[in-house]
C-alpha cells in the first residue's frame, strides 16, 4: 500500500487524517453515517471494512480510497468505539505503536486522543458510570519508566538484553565516577560467604586496572592449560580471588574482558564480560498449577506442555551451569529447584511426594509444597483459574522450604504462567533476587473481549485475578523470556499477546493506561527445541477395538494420517479440525484423521470447558459419519511413546495439524518438526513465527476452516502428484528446528540474562524500588481483595444459596476507591 509506505512512524495520524478525509468527503460522510448509526457499538477491522464496503457504489473509487491513506489507517486500526456523534480509533500503524484518535461524524474533524480518553469511550458501552466516575481507578506503570532506555524499533522488540548491554557501557563511560557502581558490584560477588573475582582492597578504578595488568602481564607467562590453583595465591595476593577461570589461558580472556570494559566500554564486551561473571549457581523455577511430574500426568486436568517444556529446561539449565562453574575455575554444585504444588489425592502420581530427583540430571529436584487453607492442607486438584486465593500463603510456606533446602538464597527466580509468576514476583521482590518471568500463554488474548467483558466471564474463570496478577507479575519482573516475536508483538495485523496488555480496561475494576511497553528493555526472544523419544505404538493407531484409550478406527491403513495433539478446550480447537475435514469431501479420500486430546466420557472431567468439547466431538463424528476414517485417542501421559507417535505418522507421509484459535508458541509444532512431520500451523500467535510458510511448513487460518482444509488437501494432492515434495517440506521443517530452536542456545542465553540483569537491577535501583512500592501497594489493595472473592473447595456448601453473590458488578468498594483514587494523586 503506497499510502503505509510514504507514512513514516514520526507522522501524526490525528494531523494527516483531517486532509485525507477532506479528499473523499462524500464518501466519508456517508461511511461514518453508516458507522455511528446503530448507536454506540464496539467495531473491529473487519466491521469498519464492511460498512466501508456498503457505503460505497463506485468499485473504482473504493480502491483508490483503500489505496491511499485512509484505506492505510482503516486497516491498520484494531478497533473503534461509536458514541454517537463521535468514532474512536485504535490505530496500531507498527507493533507496538498505538494512536488513538476521535472524528466526528458529522463534521469530520478529527482530534487526537489519549489512552485514557479511548478507554473511557469503549467504557461507555459496558459501564457509562464507571465511565464517566472520575474515582475510577487508573492506574499506569509507564510513569516509573521514564528513565529507563526504551527500544526504539519495531523490529528491536525481544532484544532487551543488547539494550541493557548499550545502555550499561553508555553509563559507565559518562565520568571518572560512573564505574563506581560496577566496583561495587564486582565486590559483592560470593557464594556462600566465599569471596569471588576481587576482595576488598581493589575498591577504586584504578586499583583494579592495576591489579589487572600486573595478573595479565604474569599469565602471558604461563602455559594455557596451567591451572588457576596453580597460580591462586598469586592471585590473592594483588587482590584477585577464584572466579576468573580453570586455566590460564580462560583467566587471561577474562581479564581482558574487563580490562576492556573498564578502558572502553562498549555493549559486545559488556554482553561477554557479564557471560564469564560468577552470578548464578542456585535456581528456582515456579510452576504451581496443575499435576506437575515426570510419569502418569500428561493429560490430566491443567498438565500439559508446559511441564514438558520445564523439564527440558532444567536438564539444559543444569548442563550450562556445570559447564560455566568448570570454566569459571570454581568446585561448586549448582541446585535447580522446579517448585510445585503438593497434592495429598494425587491420583496415583508422585504429585503427593514432597521431594522427587529430576531425572537425568544430578543437582536438579521437584519440590513440592501444599496449598493450605484456615482448615490445613488442601488435599484435591484446583483448576487454574481458582488458584488464585492460596498463593500468597503458598509463597510464604515455598520461601521457607527453598531458603532450607538451598541453604540460602536462590540467584534466580524464573515464574511461569500466572501463578508461577506471581509467586515468583512476590518471593523475589522480598528477598531481593534477579526474576524472570515466562508466560506460556496469556489468558486475555485467548478469550476474546475478556477484558471489557471480565464481568460476564469472572464466576468461571476469575479475570479479575488473573489479569492483575498478570500486570502485577510482568511490571515486577526483571526481564520476560519469550520464544518468538509473535508472542511479544505479533505481526502487523494482529497485536501479540504482551502487547494487548499495553492499554487496556475492566470496566467497574481498572484502567490500564498503561500496562506494559513491549519496547521495554525487559523482553528477551530465547528460542527453544525438544529431545527425541523412542517407543512402539502400532496398536494405538490400528486396533479396530474400541476401548478406555482410543474410540473409531482407520479402515484405509494406507492413507496418509493427519494428526493433531492438544488439551480439549476450545482455544485449542481440536472440534474444529474435526468439523474442517469432516466438511472436506476430497480431504477425506486422500488421508485419515487421528487426534490425541481429553477424555472420551465428559463424566471423567471435572473441566468445564473440556465437558463441552467432549460432546461436541461426538456429536461432530455422528453427523459427519466419520466412523472408519477417524480415530480418536486419549490423552496420554507417555511422553516418550508420543515422540515415537510423531514418527509413525511421519512413517505414513502424513502431516501435523495445529488448528488453535491462538498460540503463544507450540511446543507441538516443534515436536511434530522435530520428527520430520510436515505442519500446519495457526497463523495466529508463534507458530507463524516458526514455520516459513510454503517452506518448512504451512500456515492456515484457525477461522477459516475451508480455506484451512483446501490448503492442507492440495498439500496432499502435490504429493500424490510429486513423490519428492513430502521429503522436501519435512527436511525444510527440520533444517529450522535445527537452525532456531536448540535448548543449548537457549540457556546460554536465559543464564546470560540472569547476569547481565543482576547489575541491571543495581544500575537501576531507585526507580525499580519506587515501582515495587507501587506494586506492593497494588497487590494489597486490588488483588487480595479480588483473590479473597474466588470460593474455596468445602466453603461453598456452608453458604446459603439465596446468598450466593450475584454476577459481579463492581468488587471495587467506596472505601477501597478512595484509597485507590489517592494512591492514583500521589504516585500517577
């Protein structure tokens, strides 16, 4: 569009609309009568291009218009808000960059608006009171972020950590002062009282440049392979401890690095130097929800990828951290600890187990903690979305078991999905370590409107906590570890899931004006991949017998399969593959159809939403008559034989289909790439981001599914047609895996995180402590209130029924509204 291509990001919207409306006046009038004439309504991109579409006769002229700049802001805009007279626009020209703007409709003037004033239009709709309440609680993080280096670039968002890596080697070059905090830094390294790199005496800038030349100068002398102990007492005696490296050549690389940083400082040798600093020993990995172990839980209630995904990450975590500790020249045993929920009715997994050894690894364990309620030990599973009223107690009783256990302090905290995060921010800001946070997948970009909707959705899935949780978690945080672009600022059409919580609002709770910057410093792209497996599991594919582990069968064995694997829920979209191939006539002749996911009796569940999945899926085989062509298996627990299942489809020359409404990375896809399967994959969320359409894989469009199933059946058609297309597709999508998503590189990178944001933290202490201030009072008056309001397991039954609260209106409280409303004056 030459319009988006002439339109530079310095631009202002609300100046350059005015004219551009000007041009087709006629046109406008008559589009924006359209717009405002049902009365005040919430619109998306596609309702804006409808009603473009209607009020225009002329094909000729509607292409001009959507050529020039208008057309560019109608679709670069992701919602608008009608209040009569008045259309409010959410433009989003670039990830990342938002401007809202208000034209009336019968004039046409345009004015620039701010978050707040949009939000407050789209209010209107749900709750013009709380709207129009000027006590409304409004909060914005963004104000204790002036001072912190922003990126600048679209394309720059997820490389915090070379930001950090400018922004540090700026600040310690301004003045004869500036390296102060650096010294002081490097004087507080130890681990377990132990000194290490420089005591006391090297205090000052020059005093180290000293002691450093006179070590450089004698390990010049020495052979590479000497070892430091050889030379150790040397060391101490200018006032260098262990910590530099093994051997004398790794000391002498060291030395360099922060010889250099010191003459010169600059972001590569700042990104090095901080790779070699002794930092992080001792990990802790916060994951509460669901079964979380490594036998008999996958495909129970809330247990599903993301135990997979930590599990690798501690073997990649612990693998890095032994190598790092030799190099380091240091006889340390790191300790990883992936702390869990305990769970007394464990179902016969080791979920009831307080402490289990991680497999393949030699520092690494499980703890597991209970969740405890005013009665003692809560003994039964808690969905994910009721968690939120145990946590607090939880972090205090998880603090206690790791400061045991450890025997001090962890140096890293990494949460994961809300409540992992949550319990992380709440032990790491009273103790003071490095955080980082993983989301796996956000909540309000899967449910759609859930935010200005939360009141509608909150008895079932409590928002209300979890968004605050979520802003309370990602503002605390140190740094956020992503695994694609996607899942931090989408693509040009479509936010990504941190960035729909740049500005957003729950009507009759809180304003968000600004929530979190994708452009913040503190988000980081480190890329993942999975081991192989090795299992046999022909019976599962080809029984014809119905039983408690598969339903249906395949009567054509020689038809190539396609296979999907997932949780049975409705972002996951299994029914809609079901439904997609059983509309496809010529996609079912060419190929059979199996998918792993839920149970095959909703009586088995206690999910809600997996209950209604269950029955649809049935109800999609009767109707569709899919007996023979489909099979449909439980979900399983065996990681090791659903790595070989990959394989045997891939044995068929069949395909993997990930049909979700959105995801945030998927960890099947690169299993399923992994084993050589040729993908289809969303194109909504991270996927998109790891398959090159056309190349190593396929996108489809999760709300599309003729298009979706044609794509995937002229796939198979190709490769009927040409027998070397298959290999060809699966080759490309391994040389990717192979390429992008390696566990190695991706603890490097995590561990240089954690390193590289310690001294982060310290360079930035003052404003990062004035946030956490704000935070804290956050969390005490808006979350615990929130959190007291979920019901716990065994209360319900003592309430009377006609006292069951009603659909939230407001758990807002005039007191608490008050309090909120000076907080806002003092700190906004």
């Amino acid at each position: 569009m030459a319009a988006a291509m002439s339109f530079k990001r310095s631009d202002s919207i609300a100046e350059s609309m005015p004219e551009a409306l000007r041009q087709s006046r006629y046109q406008m009038k008559r589009c924006f009568a359209r717009y405002v004439s049902e009365g005040k309504r919430l619109m998306k991109k596609e309702n804006l291009l409808e009603e473009l579409e209607k009020s225009m006769d002329d094909k000729m002229e509607k292409e001009r218009l959507m050529e020039g700049f208008l057309g560019y802001i109608i679709c670069s805009t992701q919602e608008a808000v009608a209040l009569p007279p008045f259309v409010a626009f959410a433009v989003r020209p670039h990830p990342g960059i938002w401007e809202y703007v208000k034209v009336n409709s019968i004039d046409l003037s345009v004015e620039g608006i701010t978050a707040s004033d949009y939000l407050k239009f789209k209010e209107t709709i749900y709750d013009e009171k709380w709207a129009q309440d000027e006590n409304a609680l409004e909060v914005d993080f963004g104000t204790f972020d002036h001072a912190t280096p922003h990126l600048t670039l679209p394309s720059s968002i997820g490389n915090g950590l070379p930001c950090v890596a400018r922004f540090l080697s700026s600040k310690l070059h301004e003045n004869s002062e500036s390296m102060k905090p650096l010294i002081d830094y490097l004087l507080s390294l130890k681990h377990r009282r132990e000194k290490l790199m420089i005591n006391d005496t090297l205090n000052t800038v020059n005093k180290l440049q000293t002691a450093l030349l006179l070590a450089e100068v004698f390990v010049s002398n020495l052979h590479k392979n000497t070892p430091f102990q050889k030379f150790e007492q040397r060391f101490q005696e200018w006032g260098l401890e262990k910590g530099w490296g093994d051997n004398a050549e790794r000391v002498k690389e060291t030395l360099n690095c922060l010889s250099e940083v010191l003459q010169a400082p600059d972001p590569s040798n700042m990104e090095k130097f901080f790779s070699r600093v002794p930092t992080v020993f001792n990990i802790v990995i916060f994951s509460p929800h669901g079964y979380f172990g490594q036998a008999d839980v996958l495909g129970l209630p809330d247990t599903g990828g993301q135990i997979v995904y930590i599990l690798d990450q501690v073997r990649a975590l612990e693998e890095e951290l032994i190598l790092r500790i030799k190099q380091q020249g240091l006889s340390v045993s790191p300790q990883i600890l992936v702390v869990t929920r305990l769970i007394p009715d464990s179902k016969g997994t080791k979920c009831n187990q307080e402490l289990e050894p991680i497999l393949n690894t030699k520092h690494s364990n499980i703890l597991r903690v209970p969740f405890k309620t005013e009665n003692g030990v809560l003994k039964q599973w808690v969905s994910r979305f009721d968690i939120y009223p145990y946590l607090e107690r939880y972090a205090q009783d998880a603090a206690d078991k790791i400061l045991d256990h450890m025997e001090g302090k962890p140096d890293l905290i990494i949460g994961n999905y809300t409540d992992g995060n949550l319990v992380a921010s709440l032990m790491a800001s009273k103790l003071g370590i490095t955080q980082a946070t993983i989301a796996h997948a956000l909540e309000k970009t899967k449910y759609i409107d859930s935010d200005i909707k939360w009141k509608e959705l909150d008895r079932k899935y409590h928002f209300s906590c979890q968004f605050t949780a979520d802003m309370i978690s990602m503002n605390t945080t140190d740094f956020i570890i992503t695994s694609t672009y996607q899942e931090i600022a989408g693509s040009k059409e479509r936010p990504g899931q941190y960035e729909s919580h740049y500005a957003f609002t729950m009507p009759g709770l809180c304003r968000y004006v600004t929530g979190i910057n994708v452009f913040n410093p503190k988000f980081n792209i480190a890329a993942k991949r999975l081991t192989e497996f090795h299992s046999a599991i022909d019976e599962l594919l080809y029984s014809k017998e119905d039983n408690n582990e598969h339903l249906g069968f395949l009567a054509d064995k020689k038809k190539p399969i396609i296979f999907s694997m997932a949780r049975l829920d409705t972002v996951k979209n299994i029914t809609g593959l079901v439904e997609w191939y059983g509309k496809n006539k010529r996609l079912r002749e060419l190929v059979n159809l199996v998918v792993v996911a839920g149970f095959f009796d909703p009586e088995k569940s206690s999910d809600r939403e997996e209950i209604a999945e269950i029955k649809k899926m049935h109800s999609l085989i009767d109707k569709y008559q899919l007996k023979g062509q489909i099979r449909w298996i439980a979900a399983q627990n065996d990681r090791h034989r659903n790595g070989e299942l990959y394989r045997c489809i891939a044995d068929t020359k069949g395909a993997f289909v990930q049909p979700a409404l959105y995801e945030a990375f998927g960890l099947t896809v690169i299993e399923a790439m992994n084993c050589g399967l040729p993908t289809f994959a969303t194109n909504q969320g991270g996927p998109a981001e790891i398959i090159v359409d056309g190349v190593s894989g396929f996108h489809i469009d999760p709300n599309n599914g003729d298009e979706s199933s044609k794509k995937i059946a002229d796939f198979f058609q190709r490769c009927s047609e040409d027998t070397g297309y298959w290999t060809k597709v699966s080759t490309a999508g391994l040389l990717r895996i192979y390429e992008c998503y390696t566990w190695k590189i991706y603890a490097n990178k995590v561990l240089n995180m954690g390193s590289m944001y310690s001294f982060w933290r310290q360079i930035n202490k003052e404003e990062k402590n004035a946030k956490r201030r704000y935070l804290q009072m956050f969390y005490n008056l808006q979350f615990k209130i929130l959190a007291k309001a979920v019901p716990i397991p065994g209360t319900e039954a003592k309430q009377d029924p006609q006292q069951q609260k009603p659909p939230a209106k407001s758990l807002v409280t005039p007191i608490q509204r008050r309090t909120q409303t000076r907080i806002q004056r003092w700190f906004g």
